[in-house]
C-alpha cells in the first residue's frame, strides 16, 4: 500500500470512530443536561471533519505534476495541515465561549452510572485513535495526520476534565465544569496556534534535518574523485517529492566526460538511496601546488579571526587570468558580511597583489 491510501486509511477510521462517539455523546449530553458532554461531541464531529480534509488533501497532493505545477502537488498537504490548525483554533475558541458562560451561570446536571461509562469509553477510545493517528503521521511524514492525532489527544483530556467534573458534582455537588472547561480551552488554543505557526514555517521554508543532509554529503565522498561536498540545497514540495543542487570539489585536471560520468552516478546514487532528485555542479581544484596552498593557508588565517565565517570552500587559483576565487558562509546572525568581505580581499592583495579576487557570500544551508 502506497503512502496515500495509508494515509486515507487512518483517515477513514477516525472519521468513524469519530461518527461513532458523536452519537454516543450527544445522546449522553442532551439526557444529562451536561453543556461540556455536547461540546465534547462537536470536538467528536470536528475531528471527523479533520479527517475528511485530511483525505481531500491527500488527493490533491497525490496529483501528477503539470505544466503549471511541474513540481507536483505535495506542497497542498501543509495547506491541508492549516485548515485543520484553523478548526483546532476555531474549536478552543468555541469552548471557551461556553465555559466562560457556564462560570457565570452554572447549569443543573444529571450524571448517572451510564454517563460516567460513556465519558469513560470516550477517552480512552479518543486518547488511543489520537495516538495511533499521530504515529501513524510521524511515519507517512504526513502534517495533516499529526495534527489530527494532537487535535484528539486534546479532545481526550476535555472528556477527562469533564469526567473529573462529574465525579466532584456527584460527591460534593460543586459544579467546575466551566472553571475546568477554561483552562482546557486555552491549551486547545494554544496547541492550535502552535500548529499553525509550525505548518506556515513549512510553507515558507525550513532548512532540512541535518541528519539527512550529512547522509548525502558521506555518500557522495564515497566516490574516490570527489575531494570536497558542498552547498547542499534542498527544497521539499511534499513529504515524497525533492530535488536540489550540490557542488562537488574535484581535481581540475579532470576532462569533461570523466565529470559527466562522476555527476551522472552520482546524481542515480542519490535518486535511488534518498528518492532526491540532485544536481550536481563542481568546484575545480588545484590547491596541490605551493602557490596555491600559501594562498588557501593565508585565507584560512584571515578568516579564523571572524568567528562569523563558517566555512570557505570553492578555492581556486587560476594562474593564468591571474584570479583567485573562493567562496565564504557566513552565519546568518551576520551584519557585516560585505565589510568582512573587503578587508579579507585586501589582506589578501597586500600580500599577493598580482591576482584579483572574486569572493562569493554563500549562504549556510545545510552546513552545522
């Protein structure tokens, strides 16, 4: 089974599950008179919906790439994964509305042994479905079933604070109902706005597990020629669906068909170990020669007094057009990158003037 009929599967079981304790709840709250077991069952009837966004989702996400989307369109999931951080949101505010109201003027109830079975069987059922949906979407990659599986866990602590308030109703007579249902409100709006802000953090862009890149960065120093891995890019438009570039460090006396042979394999190792479509650039070298390492040497010195530069790489020394060129990454936290910039190239001229210098200002991808 592939991956989105995974996905639409777990989906289909919390939609009727989720039907299932509607019902139940709703029945349980009207005869009761209880205001927090019928919004318990609308959290129920909110999670279906969840669900039946979540499919929709998948669906469109799984969708062949055309000409107007010729990068497919995985990247509809985290919208999908929005919509239902909007109803998590939409749901807490909802409950806090009422229990507010219920604090201010509390309502008679009419708990019995039934009711307390139900509330029972409801969080246990809500608190599993939540667990088995929100592992399920950690291991499809899927935000959208994460946040469905948070969204229920949540349902299942309010059916706990509601059963909490029935048993202290039943024994005391004191009603918390609305006191408990405030504070659970504002967990739910909280987590609410906690997925939302993590879902808009995936659209604009996030950099990419670490762990990932170091795999690719050691698989492609496992090819002999490569001397160097660099500036690895990578843009996810879905949880399935990855392309990127990488430059290689490679000696400059290669010629052409050796590097397309070497970029080619590399390129088919990648797709078929990380399912990442890589393109693959390079970087000559030639820093073997003694003009060429006095010059990498004196970089490396200048540079180590700017904690703020993280690595050079792409040094080359082209003899002759009299040109030295390298790239720096600075940290982001960087606010004098261009002033770094000119003072290490005219370090630099002092001591070899003969050569002009082109320095990149890369930026730090995927470096730690």
């Amino acid at each position: 089974m592939d991956r989105s009929s995974k996905i639409i599967k777990v989906s289909i079981t919390g939609i009727l599950v989720n039907i299932l304790l509607v019902g139940f709840k709703s029945a349980v709250g009207f005869i009761s008179g209880s205001i927090a077991i019928i919004m318990d069952a609308l959290n129920n009837l909110s999670d279906a919906l969840s669900s039946i966004i979540t499919i929709i989702g998948t669906k469109l996400a799984n969708k062949k790439p055309d000409k107007e989307h010729p990068y497919g369109h995985g990247r509809v999931e985290h919208i999908t994964a929005i919509i239902i951080a909007i109803i998590v949101i939409i749901a807490g505010v909802t409950a806090l509305k009422e229990s507010f109201e219920k604090v201010i003027h509390p309502v008679e109830v009419n708990y019995t042994a039934v009711t307390l079975i139900i509330l029972v069987g409801g969080i246990l059922t809500k608190y599993f479905l939540g667990t088995y949906v929100e592992k399920q979407g950690e291991l499809l990659y899927s935000e959208s079933l994460v946040a469905s599986g948070k969204d229920a866990k949540f349902d299942s602590i309010i059916s706990f604070s509601t059963l909490v308030a029935a048993i202290i109703y039943l024994i005391f007579h004191i009603s918390i109902e609305g006191i408990l249902g405030v504070i659970i409100s504002i967990m739910i709006l909280k987590s609410g706005v906690e997925m939302l802000r993590d879902d808009f953090s995936s659209i604009i862009g996030e950099r990419v597990d670490s762990e990932l890149t170091n795999h690719i960065k050691e698989k492609i120093l496992e090819f002999p020629e490569v001397k160097g891995v660099y500036d690895l890019i990578l843009h996810k438009y879905g949880p399935e669906n990855m392309i990127g570039s990488v430059h290689i460090e490679v000696d400059d006396d290669m010629t052409a068909k050796h590097i397309h042979t070497l970029t080619r394999n590399i390129s088919s190792v990648i797709f078929n170990e990380f399912h990442i479509i890589l393109t693959v650039g390079i970087y000559a070298s030639n820093s073997d020669n003694e003009i060429s390492r006095n010059i990498k040497n004196e970089i490396n010195e200048i540079i180590a007094q700017y904690p703020e530069i993280l690595q050079m790489h792409g040094f080359y020394v082209d003899d002759e057009n009299d040109t030295v060129s390298f790239d720096l990454i600075f940290d982001f936290k960087s606010t004098r990158t261009e002033e770094i910039k000119n003072i290490i190239i005219q370090q630099l001229k002092e001591k070899y003037p003969k050569y002009s210098y082109m320095v990149v200002l890369d930026s730090d991808f995927s470096e730690d």
